[in-house]
C-alpha cells in the first residue's frame, strides 16, 4: 500500500496566517489553462470570439464558479449545518464546492455573457465546453494534494490502494466496527482507499478533455459540443463515485447511490437527449 505524501496544503507561506494555498494554485491554473486554450480556439478561426470578449468570459465564469460551487455545496451537501449557521457560509477558506453549483453558477453566467454581447446562449456553450475539462482535471490534483475527497476501502494488496493519513480519524471509526478493517488498521494506522482524485483528475479531466476537444475541431451542430460535455462529464462522475468515499453526513442514498451520482444522472440524460435533439434540429454550425 502507498502512503499518501501529506503535502502542506500552503504552498507559498507569505505574513503569519496569509499564505497562498495549493487549492487556490490549482483554481489559478485552471484559469490559465480556460484562456491558453481559449485563445488557441480564437487563432484556429472559426468563431466570433475575441481576445477580449474571452478575458471578459473568464471574469464571468469565474464570479458563476464561485457562486455557484459555494451555494450548490450548501443546498445539495451541507444545507442543514449552514441553516443552523448562515455565517459559516462566508468562510469559503474552510473549503466546501460542488461542482454541480459551479455548472449551474457558470450557465448563469454565459448566458449573462450572451446577452451582453447578443449572443446565441448555445454558441457561448460551444465555445466553452472544450475549455473546461483541464481546469476540473487541475481541481482534482488540488484535491488530491490536500489529501481530501479520497476514495472508498479497497485491499491493501491492491497497487492503487493508498492510506490517507488526513483520514486515520475516519479510519479509527470504521475500523471499529468491521473485524477486516481493524486488522487493517492495526497493521498500517490507516485503511487502504482508492486514490479517487486521481481516478476523477483521469476522467472528467483528461479524457473528457480529449473527447471533446477533438470533436470540437469539425462543425458541429450548435449546441452539440455543450451536450457532448454534459453528458460525458456525468458519465465519468457517475462511475468515479463508485470509488469515491460519500460524504460522511449524507452516505449512500438512493438505490445506494451517492449525492455525486443522483446529481449526474440528469447530466447523463440530458446530455444524451440534447445531443441527439441538436443533432436532428441544427445544421452544422460555424462560427461559434
């Protein structure tokens, strides 16, 4: 079993409790990566999108991002915690995003953004969907260096198995109360788990981004690279949640579904049923 390295979550210390954070690193590459891409998309030709129309996007997605990741976490993951406490809803510091939040707080925004500049809401989708796998694959390696959303329990004899030591507390627990586990607990101070960050970093990140970049490349009908992502982002969500730990307060749900895949479900749908609709209605679409 490979222990998790335990990194620092600051990565560039500055005045006393101010520093600057891996997570924050991670938020600030993404961006980078949605304009180095973006404007990549811009010099290939094709689309109505200019350098500045994109900077001003990026301001956009990213007021969408964090609204909507913090509220989508609140109201799907936490909403009773933050009833008790609507203060704590501020303390972004402390972590709590959904992604399911963020895309909703992002299709706010590009429709904002579309409007602003009259245009069509699925041609700024267009655009967009190629942009933004990297920066979710950029997300998770966050996650991953902070040691947090691990995976579930496999066999320490497995070669992806990892101990989480930021998990030894929730370990402790489970050990308590399954002999196999507190054998080994006993052995390693920990329980193995999937390295499900890495999993998500793979799928919703990498590969998502290869499938639809390379199918944004030839017309298109509008609005089917923003369903291609849709769906392809809840597929792959789908099945790394079965690898990932669900969240301790809301555990499995649903024909023992996690909150992650309950919340992908409709994505998967709607991507399939959207993709098919815009494929029979429109004729190919260029520029974007």
């Amino acid at each position: 079993m490979i222990i998790h390295p335990n990194f620092d979550p600051i990565a560039i210390p500055i005045y006393g409790n101010f520093a600057i954070r891996w997570y924050a690193l991670s938020y600030i590459v993404a961006f980078m990566l949605f304009i180095w891409l973006g404007r990549r998309r811009i010099k290939a030709g094709n689309t109505v999108f200019t350098h500045e129309m994109l900077d001003n996007l990026l301001t956009y997605g990213v007021v969408g991002v964090i609204l909507g990741g913090r509220l989508g976490y609140i109201l799907f993951y936490n909403f009773q915690e933050y009833l008790a406490n609507p203060l704590a809803a501020l303390k972004i510091w402390e972590g709590g995003m959904s992604f399911h939040g963020g895309f909703l707080g992002v299709l706010a925004a590009c429709f904002l953004f579309a409007q602003k500049h009259k245009l069509r809401f699925w041609q700024v989708m267009d655009f967009v969907a190629p942009l933004v796998p990297t920066g979710l694959a950029s997300g998770r390696i966050g996650n991953f260096i902070n040691g947090e959303l691990w995976g579930r329990v496999t066999n320490p004899n497995a070669f992806w198995a990892m101990g989480f030591p930021q998990a030894q507390q929730t370990d402790a627990v489970l050990a308590n109360n399954n002999p196999q586990y507190t054998e080994w607990f006993l052995q390693y101070t920990m329980l193995p788990r999937h390295p499900s960050q890495l999993y998500q970093f793979a799928l919703e990140g990498m590969t998502l981004f290869v499938i639809v970049w390379w199918f944004a490349k030839k017309p298109r009908p509008e609005g089917q690279i923003a369903m291609l992502f849709l769906g392809g982002y809840g597929l792959f969500r789908f099945i790394a949640e079965f690898a990932r730990e669900p969240d301790a307060h809301l555990g499995l749900l649903f024909f023992q579904l996690s909150m992650g895949q309950i919340l992908s479900l409709p994505m998967i749908i709607l991507g399939l049923i959207g993709f098919m609709y815009f494929g029979k209605k429109n004729k190919l679409s260029y520029p974007i």
